[in-house]
C-alpha cells in the first residue's frame, strides 16, 4: 500500500483494505425485511451479480463530478475477478467519510497514506479531488456488494510525476489502499489491480500506460502492481516519498 502522503497525489496502493464496516451491506439487504414470495414477478427478480453492479446505496452519485478527464470513471460498471464482481464507485463524503477515514487511522495504511488522525483531514484530502477539473477521482473499491478498498484513478500526464518518467498524454495512474487486516495478504491486490488495470484500458481508448509509484520501503505493494502485470522501471524522488515506478504498457 503506498499512499500519497498527507497533502501529495502520489501512487498509493495499498496491498489490502483497511478496517471496513464489516456490516454495512448486511445491514442494507436486511433492512428490506423478508420477501414475500405471493408478491413476487419476474420484475422482483435478481440480476446476475455481474450484470446488475454495485446494489444500493453504493450505485448512486451524490457529488457532482467533472468526468472529461478521464472518460466518466462513475459509469464504467462492474468487472468480475477471481474474488467477486468489482465496481469502483465514486466517493460520497456524507456516505462514506466514517469508513475511509477509520481505514487511514490503520498504523500500517498510515504508513504509506500519511492521513490519520480526525476525520476531517481525510475529508479534505478527498474533497479536493471531487472539487476539482476531474484528473483524479476517488473511489470505494465494491467487492460483491460491499465496499473494502479505496482508489484514486487519476491523469499521470497531468500529476507532479509526470516529470519523473517517459510520460505520454492521458497515462493513467493508480493509488490504492486495501482497508481491513483481513483482506491483506491474500491475493486481493493483484486481483483488484489486475480488474481495474483493464476496466481503464477497456473505458479510456487514449490511454496508452498505466503507472504505480509506492513508496521504495513498500515491498508488499510493489509486488501486487508487478503481479498485475506492471515492470517496475526505476525509482523517483517525489515530494512525500521515493518511489517505485511501475509501468504497464496497453
């Protein structure tokens, strides 16, 4: 997991997600109480789960995003991976602040994101992203239902790094920090990276490279972004770390 420190865009992947709230989808479908099975039609049925993305309240926008940049990242959908159907959706600060913020006070995410400490911190690092032109787009990370990661999808071609590598227009860089102790270790970072490398080459048809930066020290990082297919080309000095760069050609 390599963040981007506390005030910088930096890489960040963080081999695993942090402290979810264990109950929130449960909490969502029993909420709906028992189906009666007299009232039900074809409409009531379900959709495959690859098909019908992330169920409610992970579907909905409640931030107005500029989507140009980096061609409408809210409306790339689901992908199924070796561990469930992944969606990245848009962050939503009133929704999901509470549990983004407990996953930065994690000492070994801290580490690479730099973010702990009050809520508020992690609020602005988040809400600069959703104010701004759209080269960076904070997202939950949706694993069957449930969200267990963050994301940043941001322009490389646009960011500090930029300077630091071979860059071509519209590189695609990737922050990533997995939130809960129990979904590290596992295989989830390579998957997840593998599923979002593709839907943002799937989705940006400009985009020629991907790019990962985590921090030198961040051994379990690096190897999730190489398991995904990225070479690591070399080393850059960036204001909040030195960092490993990870390229992935289209």
């Amino acid at each position: 997991m390599t963040g981007p420190g506390a005030d910088g865009p930096g890489v960040a992947e963080t081999a695993d997600p942090g402290q979810a709230d264990p109950g929130s989808g449960e909490r969502h479908r029993r909420d709906q109480g028992p189906r009666d099975p007299d009232l039900e039609d074809t409409a009531d049925l379900d959709l495959p789960p690859d098909l019908a993305g992330a169920p409610p309240p992970y579907a909905a926008e409640c931030h107005p995003l500029a989507t140009e940049l980096l061609d409408n990242v809210p409306a790339w959908g689901p992908a199924r991976t070796e561990a469930g159907v992944f969606q990245l959706v848009p962050v939503c600060l009133d929704r999901d602040l509470a549990l983004i913020a407990g996953w930065m006070n994690d000492p070994v995410v801290d580490a690479s994101w730099a973010l702990a400490g009050p809520p508020e911190r992690t609020e602005r690092h988040i809400a600069r992203q959703l104010r701004g032109d759209g080269r960076s787009v904070p997202c939950l990370g949706v694993l069957d239902g449930l969200p267990m990661s963050y994301w940043e999808i941001y322009r490389a071609d646009l960011d500090p790094v930029a300077l630091h590598y071979p860059s071509r227009p519209h590189d695609t860089g990737i922050h990533l920090l997995i939130g809960s102790a129990d979904d590290r270790g596992r295989g989830l970072g390579p998957a997840l990276l593998r599923a979002v490398a593709e839907l943002i080459l799937r989705h940006r048809a400009r985009c020629r490279r991907l790019i990962g930066e985590p921090d030198v020290r961040n051994a379990a990082s690096i190897a999730a972004f190489e398991s995904a297919g990225f070479t690591r080309t070399g080393e850059a000095d960036l204001p909040e770390k030195r960092a490993a760069i990870l390229l992935r050609d289209r």
